[in-house]
C-alpha cells in the first residue's frame, strides 16, 4: 500500500507543484513603442518615458495555470447567486434555497473530459541591458511543471475505434539558461541556450479499441505507463539525490535553447518569431529510473446469450478478461535512458502600433506546438492581445489566446517605478471557447523585479 500511494502521487505530482511551462508569453518579447517617429520634425520634443533598467534582478516569479472543459464556476456558484438576488423570498419560504441547485451536464463530459495544469517557479534571474542595444542574463533555478489528463468521446461512450490514445501525461523540469540580445542590421536577435534536467517524465500510454466481432461487439484496454524518474523511486529519493548529485550533469543533462527574431517592417509595424525549446541533437535529457504499470483488459459482447442469462445463467468467463494482479513494478532501469525532450512552440507574431497612437500596441499571433505529454503531439496556437503603454510605467495587456491546447482570457498589469517594478496578472481559461468566459479555469501570475 505504501508503495502505491508513493507511485500515485509521484504521477499526479505535478498537478499541485507551483510550476509551469518554460514559453513565457510571447507579448514580453515586443519592442519598445517608439517615442518619436521618422516623419516627425527632429526638434519635436519627445514624450516622457521612464528608461529601462541597466541592471535587473528578478525575484519570486510565480504562476500557475489550471483548466477543464467540463465543470465551470458558474456551475459551482448558481445556487449561491440564486440566494443572494432572492434572499428576500428565501427569508419568507426557506424551501426556496433548493429549488435551484448546481446543475452538471453530464453530455458535456461524456463528448470527453480534458483537463491540464502547468506552473512556475523562477526564484532568481539576472539581466544587463546596454542602452536597449545589446544584453545578457542568467536565469538560475527555474522549476517548471505541466500535467494532463485527457479522455475522447469515443472512450466514454464506447464508440468504435482503433488503437485511440488517452491517458496521463506530466512532467517536472529545472533549467539554467542564459538570455542574449543584440541587434544585427535591423534585426533584433534574442537567443536562450539553456540545460536542463527532468525530475519526473510520464507520456500517455492507454490505448481503446472497440470492433465489431461476428455477433458481438470487441472492446480492450491496453495500458502500459511508465513513470521515469531522476532517481529510484522504490528508495529513499532525497538520499537517492544527494548520492548521484554529482552524475547528474554527465548522465541526465539536456540542452536546447530558444530563439526570437524580430524585424520593424516599418514605423507602426514589426513582425516576429519566437521558438521554443529547439531541441540540440545528440543532447537529449536522460531518464532511466522508472516504474510501470501495464496490462490488458478485455470484453468481448460475442459471448453473451441473452436467453441463457434470462434463464439464470452466469455470465461466461470468456465475456471478459483483466489482469489478476494489479501490480506496480518498482527498480526498473532503462540503460539507454528515456530521451526526453520540452515541448516545442513556433510563434510567428506582429507588433502593430495603430497611427496616432502612441501608447496602443496590437499583437496578433499564429503558430503550433509540439509536446509529448499529450495523445495528440501537435497543437496550433495563436490569439491577439492588446498592449498599453503610459510611459513605461503603467503597463496592462489584455488578450484572448490560445495557447498550451486552452483558451485563455487574459490582464497582466506592470507597475514599473525603474528601481522596483511589480507583476500581476489574472486569466479564466477552459478547452472551451465558451468556458473559458464561465470560469472552467483560472490562471494567476506575480513577480517583483528591481534594479535601476
């Protein structure tokens, strides 16, 4: 019993650990609104902005990202709002308080349940800025984690099918990587070279299959999931850690990096793209810890005589078939090690600054991911999201995006003194267009940067 309760919280880890997805939003790498066009008189004062920082530190970014297409917050909440507009008729008949209560569509999670969950934790990171020219840093520590759980439609209602996936997928990283930019004519060039080592890796590994078999109809069940882990998960971890701390590097490291290209096609326009995680070849991160759970079940409609089972019989062994012993096997070690790779994003992008408006930035994106975690590994992506700017001061965005297979309806506001500046943003998110309006998940981020 220890051991399986060990196991399932090693899976499901991820789906409470403050952590996230490494692609930070693809609206922190626009350009500066420009002060002072190329038609303007160069004697035409320009308009105050507070400068960059030269020197930044940031400290205690973190952010977390849950969604679900199924159960919203104004499924949970109709009761309570129902009290509160008729709390006057409640007082007079207190029946009234029942008459309506959370109502659940059960067809919406029947046409299949999703549900995924990333987060971050950035502790410390260091940036230098050499007159908005040229700059580097250095991110130390960066924890990020994601989990998903998805289920088809035709799983839950048993629908035909050949070999469709469904399952489980997380997984924990940690990175150091070193941010540069610089300019090359007029591109601005960003590139992230980053190592980074996986704690815990699972990919979605049930498969369903339902056929039509003589009189009867065939389902089975495959399932064969393995957990990959840094160390042994069947010993003491953090001894398991502190002995091969020093292996680590050598044996278990991967190396990407990230790269953004930018070019101002004219004074109101730049077009961009940001990719993410490009994997290295031959550098692959390694796991070959790992603890698995695998077997077949079966049921086969072919066996069962209805007149037979009118009349009292039992029903048939042959009808189904499941593995005796649920078992997990603990100590396995793959000597090849597990390659692991992070999910992979293209963002192509633009920066459009309507005429006459100095603080309005508009930000239409288009691309797709690549990620592993998921049944289905290939993903578009893509939204618009709308940026003010007071002087570099007071900074909020506004977007609907959809990003990491979900719609998210975003403000992330920035109040930048230059030597302290503060980070905050909100979202609602769901798979769901409609539901990410009704609160079928929530996203919150913060962050403190100071420098000068």
């Amino acid at each position: 019993m220890k051991k399986l309760l060990v196991f399932l919280l090693v899976i499901f880890f991820p789906l409470f650990l403050w952590a996230e997805d490494d692609t930070d939003n693809f609206v922190s790498n626009i350009r500066e609104p420009k002060n002072i066009k190329k038609n303007e008189e160069p004697d035409e004062p320009a308009p105050f902005r507070l400068k960059n920082r030269t020197v930044e530190l940031s400290i205690a970014n973190v952010s977390f990202n849950a969604a679900n297409n199924f159960i919203t917050a104004a499924d949970i909440l109709r009761n309570p709002f129902y009290m509160i507009w008729n709390i006057k008729d409640i007082k007079h008949d207190p029946s009234l308080i029942y008459q309506d209560n959370i109502i659940i569509d059960l067809d919406d999670f029947f046409r299949g349940f999703k549900f995924n969950f990333n987060a971050a934790i950035k502790p410390f990171s260091f940036n230098f800025n050499r007159n908005d020219e040229w700059g580097f840093g250095l991110d130390i520590g960066h924890i990020n984690a994601v989990g998903n759980v998805f289920i088809s439609g035709n799983v839950m209602h048993m629908e035909k099918a050949e070999g469709e996936k469904f399952g489980v997928g997380a997984a924990i990283f940690a990175d150091v990587g070193i941010p540069v930019f610089f300019y090359y004519d007029e591109f601005k060039i960003k590139i992230r070279p980053a190592a980074y080592v996986p704690f815990i890796y699972t990919e979605p590994n049930v498969t369903y299959t339902s056929k039509d078999v003589q009189n009867g109809t065939y389902f089975e069940v495959v399932y064969d999931m393995r957990v990959y882990s840094l160390v042994n998960m069947n010993d003491d971890i953090m001894q398991g850690l502190k002995d091969n701390v020093r292996d680590i590097p050598w044996n278990n490291f991967g190396y990407d990096f990230r790269l953004c290209l930018e070019y101002p096609w004219d004074d109101d326009l730049d077009i961009g793209v940001d990719i993410v995680n490009i994997p290295i070849p031959f550098a692959a991160a390694k796991l070959n810890h790992y603890a698995q759970i695998d077997g077949t079940a079966t049921l086969d409609t072919n066996y069962i005589d209805l007149v037979d089972l009118a009349n009292g019989k039992d029903i048939p062994e042959d009808f189904y078939d499941y593995p005796d012993n649920f078992e997990i096997k603990y100590g396995g070690y793959d000597s090849d090690g597990k390659k692991i790779y992070r999910p992979f994003t293209m963002l192509f992008y633009a920066n459009y600054r309507p005429p006459e408006s100095e603080r309005l930035t508009l930000i239409p994106s288009l691309g797709f991911s690549l990620n592993w975690l998921y049944p289905q590994i290939f993903a578009l992506e893509g939204g618009v999201s709308a940026r003010f700017d007071f002087s570099n001061i007071f900074i909020p965005v506004f977007g609907i995006n959809y990003n990491d297979r979900k719609w998210k309806n975003s403000i992330d506001i920035a109040f930048n003194l230059r030597a302290f500046e503060l980070d905050f943003g909100l979202s609602t998110q769901s798979q769901s267009f409609i539901k990410s309006f009704q609160g079928a998940g929530l996203g919150v981020n913060f962050g403190i940067k100071i420098g000068w």
